[in-house]
DNA sequence: TCAAAAGTGTTCGCTATACACCCATGG
DNA sequence: CCATGGGTGTATAGCGAACACTTTTGA
C-alpha cells in the first residue's frame, strides 16, 4: 500500500485515529489538570488535552503513555481508556476518531515537559475553554473518575507515597464535591485494612500533627479478589 | 485526497475502523448472544460479533446503530459504547481498530435478519470460539454489562414490556450468576418504586400466576437525578 | 494563651439478610 | 389431590450517619 512519497492509498476512506490524555493531578488543595498550549492551527493558541496520532505499530494504550510520558516523563502512572470521541465534525482537519484515556499522577513526580509545547497545571474548577471537542472529553473523564473511585482506591494515584488522613479525605472530598464526617471517613477507611500507619511527622502549620500513611497494595488486591466495594 | 479511481491517499498510514456489536438477549431461561457467521475469509465459518466498517458520516454510535438494525431490524434498543479495541495484531488484514458497542434487545422484538450473514442466538453459557479478538470483546462486554446492571435498570431492556418478578429475578440472577431470596428481592424492586403492578395473568405453567408489572421509567428518572444507587 | 486542626467512641436508624408457611393452579 | 411455584412478614445483624469534646502544635 506504501507509494514512494511517503503517500498511503486505500481502497476506502479512512479516519485518522488518535489518544488524547485527560491528566489529573491533586496539590493537595485542588484537583488539577495538565493542559498543553496549542502551537499550529486549528485551535491556535487556546489549550487542549496532550494528545497526538497513534502509531501503525503501538496499541491504543501505549500511544496514550507515550503522550504521557512525553508530558510527563512518567512511565508508570495509572492510565486506562475510558471512552472513544468520533463525532463526524470534532476536528475541523477532517475526519479523525481520538481514543481518550484518563491518567493519575503524582504532581510530585512529575518534571516539566522537555517538550516543546507548554504545558501547565490548571484547577479543575478553573479550566479554559478548551480545544476541539475537548471541553466534553473533560467532563466524560471528570465523570469516570467519580464512578471509578466508588470502587477502586483510585484516590492513591494522586497521592504521595505517604499521606495523612486528612490529605485522603480532602482528596475524596473534592473528586466528589462532597463533605465528609472525619471520624466517619477515618473509620472506614482504616476498617477496610488497606493503610499503613508509618510514625507522626513534621508539619508545619499551628496544629496538631497528623499520622501518616502508606497504601497497602498486597492487602487491597487480596480483599479486591474476595470481591468487595469502596463504598462512599 | 480522493483520486479517480476510488482511492483514498494520505501523507500517512491510517488505520481501518469498525464498530462491533455484542447483542444480548434474554429469552426466559438464559442470557443470549447473537452471533453472525463469517462468509469470508478470514475466520470464514467462524462465528463473530455483528460488524462492519465505519463510514465516514457517521458517528461510532450511529455506525453500530446501523449494524444492531441490520442485524435484528430494531431501531431503539439500548445501545451504547463500552470500550475501544486497538492491539495492532487484532485482524490479519492489517490495523484494524474495532469501536465495540453494548446493545440490550427484547428477543421477542427481534425480526430474523434479512441480513445476507446467517445470525443466530447463542446461549452465553454455550458461546463457541469466536473470530478475531472477540472472545476478548465478549468477555470485556459481560463484564460491562454486569457492572451496569448494579446502577441502571438495564434489565427492563431485555424483558418484555409486561413481565413478572419470577422473570426479573431470573434474569437478574442470570446475569450476575448469583441467587436471590425471592422475598428480599420480591421487597426491595417494590420499594425502589420503579414497578408498576397491572394485573394478573394467565400462565401456562402448574403452578399460581404471578403478578406483572411494567418498567416505570418517570419514576426511575426522577429517582436518578435525586441521586440512587441501584444495588445489588 | 489562643487559634487551628487532629484524634477519638457511641448511639440510632436503616437496610440487607435469613428464614417458613400458605395459596393458587394445572394435570 | 398432588406437585409446582408464587406470595407474604418478621427478627437480627451490620453498616452508614450523626454527633462533642479533648489534645497538640505554632504563633
């Protein structure tokens, strides 16, 4: 099918395919976003969700972690395809089907992007209007994370290594866009086994100092295998 | 980019895309899978989920839209997207990326297809190897489908518009492989608020005539945006 | 010593679950 | 009249939700 000039031909027509990324952090204040600035038309200018066309030779998912890691430079961060945007006019270019993922990373650990486009945080609740068809994509992602965290212990890709509980109920608390009881939520998340207490540690505002924790993997995915909920 | 002779040129290789559909159905007794069987190589004479390539004026959900009505002549059944297919060996003809669809039908309603491909309903119990990648897909899909049925009604898609609580049971513990006791299920259908009772029946069976109800979708909507969970 | 945030335990109500007997129907 | 399957209510246990005071720390 290959043509000298670097053309392809087909028989029919055919889409272009590509994965965007929605990815989310959390500063311990807000939930955020990583958007990339737009360099070229269409769109020139405004910010989108990192993204790009998927090679002939890699699969869906590792399109989307190399667009990760090129933002990022993250190789191991939480990331699944969460649903395919292929409405006939998104992209003004022409017909083109993204594949959109949604990833979780540490903000910590995130180094600043090597690339050459701009990248930058932005607060969820603080989002410009985004690209293409991108401001849908956003809140298709903002809704799949709010079902997944009712089962899975998503919640610990946004945190460091150790945390306290306090940090993890704020968290929840603003993927939900809810308010917790703390000794409810303290309570439910201990009884479910899936914490490490560690030792107290410096703190550094006029209150008390909170435990930390780590998150227990080994014990989530045996209770995970027995089937049971995280349930809020 | 269209040339004379029906070829389509780019600058660079693009996949093939598809939409796929796992039809499920219910006939009482089990939960059915409708089936086509492949005329042509490759897989020629295996059994595959109903499919086809996309065009490019439709959206993915109207593409599958298309392939469910071709298949079982419904316009309105449930149908949705759960999950993209895109390992690069998935097909032997070359990159193929399939957007795999869930529909619910009420088999009843099901017209025999006038279809060329022989279609055919399948136990899920019963299921044969598949083509392709679609063991995989069927697999993905039941998972889908399990999960659904613990927030959404999705049930009422594949009874008739007039059943009884032996039926819904029945599918209910179909679907998820579990019992139920007939009075705490009977109990908690009831007070969800979602069932309106019509009146008794005739039967066929030796038994006492169970009551029927129909689906309240009013009520089930307005309980949904008060924020529910349906569980089980 | 004051303000800010963390730690802690008990009560109450609801819902899930377990469970047994009677009734209507067709054969 | 018998076999089959449907209908019904109650008691218990576990879980989620509500709730107030004391402790630690930095300023």
């Amino acid at each position: 099918m290959k043509k000298e000039k670097g053309e392809y031909t087909y028989p029919f027509p055919r889409p272009s395919v590509t994965t965007d990324c929605v990815i989310f952090g959390y500063d311990g204040k807000d939930i955020k976003l990583l958007l990339v600035e737009r360099g070229i038309p269409p769109f020139k200018g405004m910010w989108a969700l990192p993204g790009g066309y998927l090679q002939m030779d890699e699969d869906a998912i590792d399109g989307a972690k190399r667009e990760l890691y090129e933002e990022t430079g993250l190789r191991d961060a939480y990331i699944e395809q969460f649903r395919t945007f292929a409405a006939v006019d998104r992209d003004p270019r022409g017909r083109v089907i993204t594949i959109a993922h949604l990833a979780l990373v540490k903000i910590s650990e995130v180094k600043a992007g090597d690339d050459a486009a701009k990248a930058q945080w932005f607060s969820l609740k603080d989002v410009p209007q985004l690209a293409f068809d991108h401001d849908m994509i956003l809140r298709e992602a903002t809704k799949a994370l709010r079902q997944k965290i009712h089962f899975e212990p998503v919640g610990f890709e946004l945190l460091p290594e150790v945390f306290t509980m306090p940090q993890l109920q704020h968290l929840y608390e603003s993927i939900l866009d809810v308010r917790f009881d703390r000794r409810n939520f303290a309570s439910k998340m201990l009884h479910l086994g899936i914490l490490d207490d560690t030792g107290s540690r410096k703190s550094g505002s006029p209150s008390r100092i909170p435990a930390t924790y780590r998150f227990n993997k080994d014990n989530y995915d045996a209770l995970k295998s027995k089937g049971f909920r995280l349930e809020f």
